[in-house]
C-alpha cells in the first residue's frame, strides 16, 4: 500500500521536518500553509528530491473550503493513509489577565476548530490501516502559566479529540494518535514574542535543551508506520523530562 499523507502547516518547524522525514520514509505528501510561499517550496523541493511526489498548497485549515481542497489534492496521489494535524499558533505569551479576546478565538480557530476539520475530512476518506496524528502539547497538562493557559487548554482539547476518536475508527481499523512536545526550537516562539524562550526554557528542562523539530518528526513517523499497529489512544510526550 502506497504512503499519502497529509501534513497541515507543513511549511515550516515540525511541520517541515515531519514533511522531510516522512518522504524520506516513503510517503507520498500533500501539505497546506498559510503563506510562506517560499518555506514550502523549499519543503516542497526536499519531498521531490527523496524521490517522492509531493503537492504544497495554501490552505487555511480554519476555512472548511480551503481544508476540503488540501483533502482533494491528496485524493490525486492516491487513497489517504495518514494525517499530521500540525498546524497551530500561540499568541503573545502575558498574563492571562491580559489576554486579547481576538487572541483566544484565534488560537482556538487554528488549534481545535482547525484540528477538527481535518480529522473529519481524514475520517471520511480512510480506510483500514491508516493514521492520524495530533500535534498537541506538554502545555497540556503543564497549564503555561503566565504564557498562555488558554493555548494549553486547547491543547488539552486535542489530548481528548485523540482519545475519543480513536476510539470511534478503531472499529474501521484507523489509529489516532497524538505527540505532546516540550519546547522545540521553531519560529513559533518568535510568533508569540520570545524568540529565545527555547533557550531560557533550558534551565528547567531536565535533559537541559529544548528539542529539535526532527526529534519530534521521528516520533510522528513511528505512530504513522506499521511498527506503531497496536498503539491507539496514545499522547506521547516527547519534552525532555518535562
Ligand atoms: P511554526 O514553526 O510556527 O510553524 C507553524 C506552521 O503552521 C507553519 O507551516 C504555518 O504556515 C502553519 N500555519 C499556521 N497557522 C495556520 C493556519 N491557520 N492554516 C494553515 N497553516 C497554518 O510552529 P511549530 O512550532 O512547528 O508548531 C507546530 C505544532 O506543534 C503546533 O500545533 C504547535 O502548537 C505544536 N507545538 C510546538 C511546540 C514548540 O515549542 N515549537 C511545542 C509544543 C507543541 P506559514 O509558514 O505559511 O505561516
């Protein structure tokens, strides 16, 4: 069975790393972005030059029309095996006091609405033996507090769409699955304000460094792969002891 798999935000950090991984490991890819029309071709590059067929394309996944798109761009590689539901954003990290409503509806857009949109199309279009993964967060159950406890809440939302969905395919044998990263080392934390959050954080990691996006690719690939056929349900904590 041939590899298709859909990545949302795909461009850039653990998106793009899974992207690159996953080709190498035989996939077949079709990801969306938002707008960094050059960080996606250059993933975009990397996928052919594995020898893989790859398609990019701007896809909001808050936008059930644009969702459905990147979903019908990979029905053209082939029948959809696996969904990296990856895309998410923060917002400037403060007190929650502070917290700017447009801020929360936009995090809990992107995060869950999103996250939602794409595992209904992926359910629709599966078939015994695929996979989802969830991008969630270690926030989840850390809270984020005095950063944005409203990010961690709704990551905590993707710990139980992972837990009730995959419970619900596991009788049309599709696994759902998520990954829970500490701090890793993208422009996420330049989006939110603290470029060098990775490198503050260090201290109060145990392994004393923030991850790498790949560190966090490897894990993904592993839920994704036949070496993963008994793992449903499953939020794996990949944050260095944290
Ligand atoms: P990132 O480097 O900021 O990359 C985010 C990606 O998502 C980009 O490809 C971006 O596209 C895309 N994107 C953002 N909003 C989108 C939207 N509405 N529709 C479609 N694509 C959108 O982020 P990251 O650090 O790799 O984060 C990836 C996932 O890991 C997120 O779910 C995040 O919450 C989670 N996570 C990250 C960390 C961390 O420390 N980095 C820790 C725990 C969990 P453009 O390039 O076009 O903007």
């Amino acid at each position: 069975m041939n590899s298709i798999t859909v990545i949302t935000g795909g461009s850039r950090g653990i998106g793009a790393a899974t992207a690159r991984r996953l080709a190498h490991a035989g996939h077949d890819i079709a990801f969306g972005y938002r707008r960094d029309h050059a960080a996606a071709a250059a993933v975009l590059a990397d996928i052919h030059a594995a020898g893989r067929r790859g398609v990019a394309l701007p896809a909001d996944t808050t936008d059930p029309d644009q969702v459905t798109a990147l979903f019908d761009a990979a029905a053209d590689l082939g029948d959809l095996t696996g969904l990296v539901n990856n895309a998410g954003v923060t917002s400037p990290i403060g007190p929650f006091v502070d917290l700017d409503p447009d801020h929360l509806r936009h995090v809990v857009d992107v995060n869950l609405i999103g996250y939602v949109l794409c595992a209904q199309q992926a359910a629709r279009r599966m078939n015994a033996g695929a996979a989802i993964v969830n991008v969630s967060s270690a926030a989840a159950t850390l809270g984020s507090p005095g950063e944005y406890i409203h990010y961690a809440a709704v990551k905590a939302a993707t710990d139980t769409l992972t837990t009730g969905l995959a419970k619900e395919l596991a009788p049309r044998g599709i696994r759902v699955n998520a990954v829970a990263p500490g701090v890793i080392r993208t422009d996420i934390h330049t989006s939110s304000g603290q470029p060098d959050r990775p490198d503050r954080a260090a201290t109060r990691i145990p392994l004393g460094r923030a991850g790498e996006p790949d560190e966090i690719a490897g894990a993904i690939a592993w839920l994704l792969s036949p070496d993963a056929s008994y793992t449903t349900g499953a939020v794996l904590r990949i944050a260095g002891g944290l």
